[in-house]
C-alpha cells in the first residue's frame, strides 16, 4: 500500500489559493478507483515549519504532495505560529529528505517555482516534481487530478506526470509545460551483490587484534599517507604511481559499471545514496553531451561513502584500475579522486 501525505498551507500574508478543492478532488479521484485500497491518503492542513518533521516522522508516507505557495530559490511557504508566511530554505528541505529518504518514493510540489527545491530534494528522493514558474490553481488542480489518476492505474511516476501534463493541456491551459520532473530509474538495484568481508571478518594479525592501525600494502613508489577507513582504522597506503589513458580510448559506460558493482559489494548504511550518486552519473553520461565535471562530482560522493564502509580497504586493489581509466577519461579536474583508492600520477 502506498500512503499519500498531503501537506498544505496558505499563510495569511499570501494570496488565497483553492487548497481544499485540491484535495477534495485527489481523494475522489482515488476513492472512485478500483484499485483504491492500494493508497491511504492523510491531510495536514495549515502546516508549520515545526510540522514537517513529525508529520514525516509519523505518518512515514511513500509519497509527499505539497500544496501551496513557492518562492522560488529562496524556498517553500509554510506557516509560522501565528499563521503568517515563514520560508523553508531549499538547503534545509534537501536535508530533511536526506532523513527520509528510505520510505519516501516520490515528492510533489505544487507550488510556484518549486523547481529548485525538486532539484535539490532529488539528491535523495528518485522522483520529484516541482514547477519552473508561476502556476495558477485551476492548472496545479488539473495536474494533481491527472497524476492521481494514473496513479490509481499503478502506472508509474513517469507516467503519472505525462497523465498530469496531458490534463493541463486537455483544457486549453497554457501552462501545461510549467511542471518539471526530476527522475532517477533504479537501473542499478538489479545487481547482486555479494558482501565483501571487512578485516574484522577475515583472520587478523596479532597486531589488529590488539587493536592498532590496519597496514595495505599495494606497491609502487610514493610518498606514504594514511586512509581513514569505515570502521575508523587507519590504512597505511604507499601510494601507487599511474599513468593515465588517453580519453578517447576508455569506455566510460563500462568503467562506471565495474566501479559501481565493485562498491555494491560493501556493507554500509549508506547503500542508497551511493546508489544514487552512480544514477545521477548514468544519467548525465546519457544526455548528448554529458558534463564531464557533473559525473566527476557524483563519482566523488560515491567514492566518499563508499570510503566509510567496512571493507572499502580490501576493495581498493579492484577498484584501482577502473578508477585510472575513469580519472583519464574525466581529466584534470579529478586527478583527486585517485588518492581515495591509493593511487597518484606519474
């Protein structure tokens, strides 16, 4: 069953929006549904700052749908205490996602110019919406009746936004290109992964047992450093000097996949947004001229939580080659990302 929390709030200090016709016509729209015991939907209306967190906390929803009122990059409107406008910065709301980001599936903001706060939530939620200008009510209405409606279907979220779009559209609204959606396809849950044991699981040295500092050994002539390593050890690396390859010559498609099924053989917490960091990569590799310096940037915040998994010290070796390849095809710019596997250039 998937649970819709329905969040809405319209300050006294804004204009007067049709909030509870929205709603209305979602849950109609569900209810009237064959499938409709697939969905619980909740309301909160009138919601405060101080409500976002419990009522995430609480009602744990698969889907988070918004309404009311954006103020572009500088936030969301909520409510403060006595009822009037108090802004939800982007940078605070991408961070309480980051919290929640186990349960819920997909956020809807249907709210003027929420598509920097989409854009920043989907650093950790797959699916969000947000729009990229002003929407008036009968229009955000006309979407959010469209995306329920395939939604109750089981269509999936892609789907569900066409439908949303489509509706707008159906009624001659112009605004029917004001929604944007920010989508991340799970491509890469499908490996099998097999976990790889840390130090702690294989047979320690007399050393590690009594606790002091784990030693990798993995060749070359460099000047030494030290690793912090997932369980807070200390990997003492001679780093290994390399010469990289000429770009035209690496398949970075393929080097993406070995890393990323490499990592996904660690143990950690942070499973997912590893995960996440190699769609976003995958995703900017697809587009016809992919920024080079957007799939640096998420191979580095795979590589940084990959680095506090136990384990990550044995995987070093492994990942090395793929890792010179990448760096040679990324260029100069992410020569740093070699040293988090021990490896510098010649």
């Amino acid at each position: 069953m998937k649970k819709i929390l329905i969040l809405s709030a319209n300050p006294k200090n804004t204009s007067r929006l049709r909030l509870d016709e929205e709603v209305r016509e979602i849950k109609n729209t569900l209810q009237l549904s064959p499938n409709r015991d697939e969905f619980q939907i909740i309301t909160e209306s009138a919601v405060r700052v101080d409500d976002l967190t419990r009522f995430l906390s609480h009602h744990q929803p698969t889907i988070l749908h918004f309404s009311g009122h954006g103020s572009g990059t500088d936030g969301l409107a909520l409510e403060d205490n006595s009822g009037h406008k108090q802004l939800v910065s982007t940078q605070a709301l991408a961070k309480l996602f980051d919290l929640f980001q186990e349960q819920v599936e997909c956020v809807l903001l249907n709210a003027c110019y929420s598509e920097s706060q989409a854009t920043a939530i989907h650093q950790h939620i797959d699916c969000v919406v947000g729009m990229n200008q002003a929407i008036g009510d009968k229009a955000a209405m006309k979407f959010s009746v469209g995306f329920y409606t395939a939604l109750a279907a089981l269509r999936n979220y892609e789907d569900c936004f066409q439908m949303g779009c489509t509706s707008i559209d159906l009624q001659g609204i112009p605004e029917f290109l004001t929604p944007a959606i920010k989508i991340r396809r799970r491509r890469y849950q499908t490996v099998e992964a097999t976990p790889v044991k840390s130090d702690k699981d294989n047979n320690m040295s007399n050393d590690n047992k009594s606790g002091q500092n784990r030693s990798v050994s993995i060749g070359g002539n460099a000047t030494g450093s030290a690793i912090i390593t997932g369980d807070s050890s200390t990997a003492n690396v001679n780093f290994q000097q390399v010469s990289l390859p000429e770009p035209a010559s690496v398949n970075i498609e393929a080097e993406l996949n070995a890393l990323r099924e490499i990592l996904a053989k660690l143990e950690t917490s942070d499973r997912r947004k590893i995960d996440n960091a190699f769609a976003d990569a995958q995703e900017e590799l697809n587009k016809p001229q992919p920024d080079k310096d957007e799939i640096g940037d998420a191979l580095n915040r795979a590589l940084k939580y990959a680095q506090k998994a136990e384990g990550f010290a044995s995987a070093m070796e492994k990942l090395q080659p793929h890792l010179a390849k990448t760096t040679g095809w990324l260029g100069d710019n992410w020569h740093k990302l070699l040293s988090i596997v021990g490896l510098t250039i010649f």
